[in-house]
C-alpha cells in the first residue's frame, strides 16, 4: 500500500487566566503576553478579552513532536503566570465568570470586531482548541472538508468541556458552541464542488464589505486562508494535555484516512448539513452520553458506539502515523468521562463552582 504524505500539524490553544484568591477570570494587561514573546515569539498572542491568551505550536511533522510543544507552552504559559500571581485552567468556559466584567483587549482588530458585532461579540467570552493539519493543495483539502463534516460531531463529542455558564449549569455538555453561534459564518461549513467556486463565494463576501479578510469565515472546518492546512475549530479547550493530544490525533487520522481513500478513487459519503446539524446539537447537548443519528442506517446510535466505529474506520493509518499511544486514549475518555462530565461530577460532589475552577487549573497542569 502506498505510503501516507506527511499530515503535519499545528495546534492552537486559548487559555483561561485565573486569579487564585476569587477563581474569577483575570485580566493579564499583557504582561503574560509580553514576556512570553520574548521566549516564544509568535507562538502566543493576546485574545478579544484581556482574561485569555492564545498559544499556537510551530508545524509539527507528527504527533510526537506535537505533544512536546503543548507541554512547553503550557509549562512557560504557568510559570509567567505565576509571577504576576495569577494562575491558568483549560476549558471551554469559565463556570461562573460573567463576559460584562472583562476588560477588552485594546487593539484596531478587535476594536473592528466590536463595532461590527457589538454584544455579541463582547459575550463571547469562550475558550478553544483547533487543529491545522498540512494538505498538499486546496483542490485535496476541499474535497476532504466536504467529507470530513460528518464527523465533526463525533470529534466535538469527546471535546466538550464546557457545561457552566455564569453560574448557571447549562444542561449542555458543551455550552461554549451556543455562545458562539451568536456570530455569523460559524457552525459547520458549507458544501462546495470547486475551489472555484469557494473562491468566489469569498470574493462575494469582501466585495459586499461582508468581511475584510477570508479569516472572517468561522467555520467548524474550514479551508485555512494563509496556509496549506484544514483547520478543524469545533473542539472545546480541553483539561489535559492528553485529551488535546487524542482529539488531534483522532482529527490527524480521520484526514489520513479519507485522504487514502481518495487516492483510491474511493470517497466518504457527504450528507446534507441539515442532518449534520442534528449530530452536532445532540454532540452539544449529551457529548458522549446521548446518541447520534447513523445516516447510513437511518436510526439513532449510542454516541460511543459510533465513536468505537470510527476508531475501526481510522485504525490502518495509526500505526503509520506513529499515534497509536494517543488513539488508544479515547477508551478512557469513553470510560470516564469529558471534561464536562468530569466538571460535572466535582459539582454534584461539592456544590461549589470554585472547587470545579480548582480542578481545571489542577488539571492543566497534569503531566507537564
């Protein structure tokens, strides 16, 4: 069988900044971010509210070299943190932190974004985790987007971390993706036949001041406008290193796979947006605990059965990509929960929303 190209990597973290004394969100007026420039260059950045900060790996051969990124901006991203007395948590939303008491961060871009969306974009006050992986054209990454959708709510399932809401819990497993719909161009991606024709549609949206730049287009999955990647945005900022680590490698796999099929004249069925939606509300609302619907079959499946199918889909490239170690995590995910679930659990336990601030920040750090 012919040898996968290499589907490098790139990962992009945002990171709660927490004060120890209130576990509320704190703004770092930079100085997280300034002092990480001066050892990690552009591989950090300052996000719309002053109370997150964004990391992102350089492009990683394999998932290996993936993961020892991860660990080091987290571990410099602690240690900075530290020194202004602040400490850092990884989730896809604060459990109590209300978006009306952050400070916005001052910059033209953000400033635009503002205006533009207004309270929208002031409450989106949300933390997540995206996945670049390295295609060799535009051509080949849209046709794997296009088949790649459909299990975007299986990925989003094992990711959600995100139950509480300014206090409130939600009754979702992942709250973080109902706050984002509020913008426009979010939510899965569009089908399109052509390069050609997603050109167009984006020269639509600049000519029409839809958008000023093709980074304006928020999709779950999308065509990345700069690089030679896909990029998949739908997953929630996960607790561990390990979790992050298993969904991108899941991702990683699943674009390796349909990529080999291709290569075969072979291709994964596309199914109707509508119906993909249904799978991401359930993913949303239940994350591995409810069912999703199996289009082929016409009929609801337990969410983890499908997801052990999807295993059994993506298995003959694993080994090949070096991530078995990672994959192989998913049972435990299946086996002991999300990081909903796991939130979910200190709070039927303690009935206190700081103690569940105290086990993200506690979690963040495991393993480094």
């Amino acid at each position: 069988m012919k040898k996968l190209p290499v589907f490098t990597l790139g990962i992009e973290e945002e990171y709660q900044i927490i004060d120890p004394e209130t576990r509320d969100l704190r703004s770092h007026l930079s100085k997280i971010v300034d002092g990480a420039k001066i050892v990690l260059n552009e591989q950090v950045k300052a996000e719309m509210h002053q109370s997150v900060v964004e990391v992102g790996t350089n492009v990683c051969n394999n998932v290996k070299e993936a993961e020892c990124e991860i660990k080091f901006l987290r571990t410099k991203i602690v240690e900075l943190a530290n020194k202004q007395e602040l400490i850092v948590g990884g989730a896809g939303t604060h459990p109590f932190s209300k978006w009306q008491d952050q400070l916005i961060t001052d910059d033209p871009r953000y400033h635009t974004i503002i205006n533009e969306l207004q309270d929208a974009a002031r409450s989106n006050l949300i933390f997540g985790m995206h996945c670049h992986v390295g295609i060799e054209s535009r051509e080949i990454g849209l046709k794997l987007i296009n088949q790649a959708c459909y299990f975007l709510p299986h990925i989003f399932a094992l990711s959600t971390n995100s139950p509480f809401w300014e206090g409130r819990q939600t009754g979702f497993k992942s709250f973080r993706t109902k706050v984002f719909d509020k913008f426009p161009r979010t939510g899965l991606p569009e089908y399109f036949d052509s390069v050609a024709s997603y050109d167009n549609f984006l020269d639509t949206l600049v000519k029409t001041n839809c958008i000023d730049n093709p980074k304006k287009i928020w999709w779950d999955l999308r065509l990345h406008p700069f690089y030679n990647t896909i990029e998949f945005r739908i997953c929630d900022m996960a607790l561990t290193v390990e979790e992050t680590m298993c969904i991108v490698s899941v991702i990683q796999a699943i674009v390796a796979k349909l990529y080999r099929l291709n290569t075969h004249n072979l291709k994964f069925n596309t199914y109707r947006l509508a119906l993909i939606k249904e799978n991401k509300f359930r993913a949303a609302r239940y994350g591995i605990d409810g069912n999703l619907i199996d289009f082929g079959l016409q009929k609801e499946v337990e969410t983890k059965k499908l997801i052990i199918e999807l295993l059994e889909f993506i298995d003959d490239v694993v080994d090949e990509l070096g991530s078995r170690e990672h994959i192989n995590y998913v049972s435990q995910i299946l086996k002991n929960g999300t990081g909903a679930d796991k939130q979910l659990t200190v709070y039927e336990e303690t009935k206190d929303l700081k103690k569940v601030v105290d086990f993200i920040t506690s979690e963040f750090t495991k393993g480094l």
